[in-house]
C-alpha cells in the first residue's frame, strides 16, 4: 500500500509564491508552466494547478512545486484548492 500523500506548504521571499514539498517525486527535471492548463497536460500535477483561479504559473522538479499567483489573490482562497488538486492528482 503507497505511504499516504504528505505535503508541506512554505513561504517564500517572494509573497505571490509559496513552495510545496511532497513525498512524492513530482518531476525528474525542472519544468516551468505558465497559463493555459492544456498546456501542461504533459504534467497532471501542472494542469491541476493551473485550473485553479488565480495561479499564474507552476515549476516542479524532484519532490517540490514552486506555485506563483496573481497578486490581488489571497492565498487563504488557493492554498485548500490547491492541496487537494495535489492529492487527486497524488493519490
């Protein structure tokens, strides 16, 4: 049975991104997506988060996803939406 989804969710200097770490292996080599979720249908994980209202831009590589919104967004209404389009994606 695969060891249950653990995310951590952290700062950054930069107040329109924060950082997720998982136990999981999101990418073996660092990709950025931007926009359209279509785009980034090469990545789930990419895609999901970019469905989100909001959320500009994704990177991921090893087991963490940098996570870059608009600036008139708070975080209080992507972070949850966010979580869980990581454990659909994740399971």
């Amino acid at each position: 049975m695969p060891e249950s989804l653990e995310i951590v969710v952290s700062g950054t200097p930069n107040p329109h991104a924060v950082k997720f770490t998982l136990n999981r292996t999101v990418s073996a080599q660092g990709k950025t997506y931007r926009g359209d979720p279509a785009a980034a249908a090469d990545a789930p994980w990419a895609s999901a988060l970019l469905s989100i209202p909001g959320i500009v831009g994704v990177y991921g590589v090893n087991n963490f996803i940098s996570m870059n919104k608009q600036p008139d967004v708070e975080w209080d209404a992507i972070l949850p939406q966010a979580e869980e389009a990581l454990r659909r994606v994740f399971p």
